[in-house]
C-alpha cells in the first residue's frame, strides 16, 4: 500500500511517501520556526500563511524523492487534529484535491495517533517491532500521556498532565532562562554543561497514579530567576535540574505503568523523545526491568508526515472527503 501523507498541524509543513506503513521512502519537512522565534512562540496566523506557502512544494519534493508517481498512490492521508485549525485546513484542503483529483480514498489521521505509529516506522527488524499490548509515553509540545496500546488503533489512556505538557513545560522554562524558542532542544544541550542536583525541585505527583502536573516545577523556576541576581544559580544548572526533575517523573511512572500492566515493552512519541536525557534514562531504567524500550529515531519524533503514513496504513478507516478539522481531537 504506497500512501501520500500531509502533516500541517502546526508549525512543520510535511509530506511524505510511505509504502506498507513501515517503509519511508521520502519525509520532506519544512519548518517555520526561525519565523515564529521572534515572538518567543507559534502565531497561528503566521503559520497559517507559511504553510499556504510552501505546501505544494514540499508535496512535489516528497513525490520526487520517493520516484513515485501519483497514479501509483493507493491513498492519500492528512492530519485532522488536535492542532491549529488554520494550519489543519491548509494541508487538508491539499489532501482533499489530490484524493479527489486522482478518485483515491482519503484518509484521516489523528495527530497523536500518528506520533505513537512513529514507533512502526523505524528501520528495525521486524522482530524488534512493538508487541501488543505496550506501553506508550506521548510527550509532546500539547501533550503529555501514558497511553496503553491493546492493538492497532486500540488505546487505553491510564495517565495524562493534569496542567501543562512537558514540552510546553521545557518552552516555557527556556523563555523564562531567555534561551529562546522552542525551549526543549536549547534546555537539552544546556544541562549537559550543569549540575542535576545544584537545584531541589520536587518530583510533582511521583507517587500519585499515572498522572502528571509540570507546573509546579515552572513556577519554582520563576521563584528561583527573580531571587537577587547573586542567588540565581547558573541557567546550566537550572536547565540540568530541571530537566532531571522532569525526565525521572515521566521515567518512573512509564516503567511502573508497563510492569502493573504486564506490558513487556515501552515505546516513546512525541517531539520531547527527542531529548537525550529521557532516550538514556527511559532505556536505561526499563531495560534494568527486563522490558523492551523502543525509541524512534529523532526525524520521526518531533513533526512530520511519515508518522501520518504509518497511522493511516496500520489503522484502517473509512474514506470521507467531508472531513473537517477537529482542533481538539482526542485520541
Ligand atoms: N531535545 C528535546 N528535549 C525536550 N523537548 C524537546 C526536544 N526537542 C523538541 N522538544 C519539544 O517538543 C515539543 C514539540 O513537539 P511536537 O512537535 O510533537 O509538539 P506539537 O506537535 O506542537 O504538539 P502535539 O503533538 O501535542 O500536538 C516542543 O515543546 C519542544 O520544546
Ligand atoms: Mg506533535
């Protein structure tokens, strides 16, 4: 099944050509962020009209990598949601044509789905492929769960963020240490060069369920930058500790949810499983319980269209060219 898929959801435009939902043969992904930086964070408007831009683009780009040929498509996914309904509409409006154009079938892909079909994708034997049931911890720029995966399409959600989400966590404690847009992957390198323990932050919620609360551990940060200046720790320091407070919460409650459950493998999803500390700890810590942690490369963690591919392939759904964007899909 060879499957054209669009992921505009929010600030990356994608397109990408995957076969049998496993094969990639194209992900072109083009990002908008050096436009949204200057304002310390996504304008919807902007993103909007960025992806009018560049959507066709990356649509040929993706099809010409691939060598394949529209007639040869099955289908044609798109994202529906959760996300920006501005930024839905354009890849939708796109899907839509060329499924009509061409009388394919298309089909809808839920957003979250999609980062948890990530873990399909990678180029791994198929024996290493996730076996049901598994555990998936999805953590993401909007999102932050613990969801229990029976079969395909399947979930069972035993935890989510009772405030923000971890990525928007990292955003957010970045603005405040001024490192910029988007905080995760400038919080990530930082903390390399600090020290996890300079700063007691409380591990939100550890022995709570599977829920979680990172906002809390936002406003110790805000406490901590407005001391005096000679009492404000190194933002190394503060980015160290703070991202070790962050990774054993989402850590220590993934394992424990995946041994309560029987579940003998653990699998990432989400733009934050690109962050190196999470990768090492979560493999580190469930492999030292006998599970199986599976982590996608990092191309196919944060945004991007092949994950969409992977979902629509594994999942089948009826084909509808009424569909509509939905900004706050559940999964
Ligand atoms: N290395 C990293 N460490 C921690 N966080 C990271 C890293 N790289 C990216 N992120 C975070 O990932 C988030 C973006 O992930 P993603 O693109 O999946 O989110 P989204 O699509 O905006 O939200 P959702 O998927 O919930 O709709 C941002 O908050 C970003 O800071
Ligand atoms: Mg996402």
């Amino acid at each position: 099944m060879m499957i054209l898929a669009i992921e505009t959801s929010c600030d990356e435009t994608s397109a990408a050509v995957v076969k049998d939902g496993q094969a990639v043969l194209s992900n072109v992904i083009s990002s908008q962020i050096e436009f949204h930086k200057k304002y310390g964070g996504i304008v919807p408007e902007v993103a909007a009209r960025k992806h009018i831009e560049v959507i066709n683009l990356v649509i040929k780009e993706a099809m010409d990598t691939a060598g394949v040929s529209f007639s040869e498509l099955d289908a044609v996914a798109v994202t529906y949601g959760p996300g920006l309904v501005g930024s839905l509409i354009v890849g939708l409006s796109a899907a839509k044509a060329i499924a009509w154009g061409l009388g394919k079938p298309l089909i809808g892909v839920n957003h979250l789905e999609g980062h948890i079909y990530a873990n399909f994708l990678v180029p791994r034997p198929s024996s290493l492929a996730p076996q049901f049931p598994f555990i998936c911890l999805l953590v993401s720029g909007g999102h932050t769960m613990i969801i229990k995966v029976n079969g395909h399409g399947q979930y069972e959600t035993l935890g989510r963020t009772r405030d923000d989400a971890a990525g928007e966590a990292y955003d957010k404690v970045a603005r405040l240490l001024g490192l910029g847009y988007p905080g995760g992957p400038v919080i990530d390198k930082l903390a390399k060069e600090g020290n996890p323990k300079a700063v007691k932050f409380t591990r939100p919620m550890l022995n709570d369920g599977y829920d979680f609360s990172f906002s809390g551990i936002k406003t110790a940060v805000v406490n901590i930058v407005h001391r005096p200046s000679s009492l404000v720790p190194r933002p190394a320091d503060i980015a160290a500790s703070f991202q070790q407070a962050v990774v054993d919460v989402l850590v220590e409650k993934t394992v424990r949810a995946a041994l309560a459950t029987g579940c003998s493998t653990v699998t990432l999803a989400g733009g934050v499983s690109a962050n190196s500390q999470l990768r090492a700890q979560l493999k580190a810590r469930g492999e030292g319980e006998g599970l199986k942690v599976l982590i996608p490369p990092f191309e196919y963690c944060t945004d991007n269209a092949a994950m969409i591919g992977a979902a629509a392939s594994f999942v089948p759904r009826p084909s509808s060219l009424e569909l509509s964007p939905v900004a706050s899909l559940k999964l």
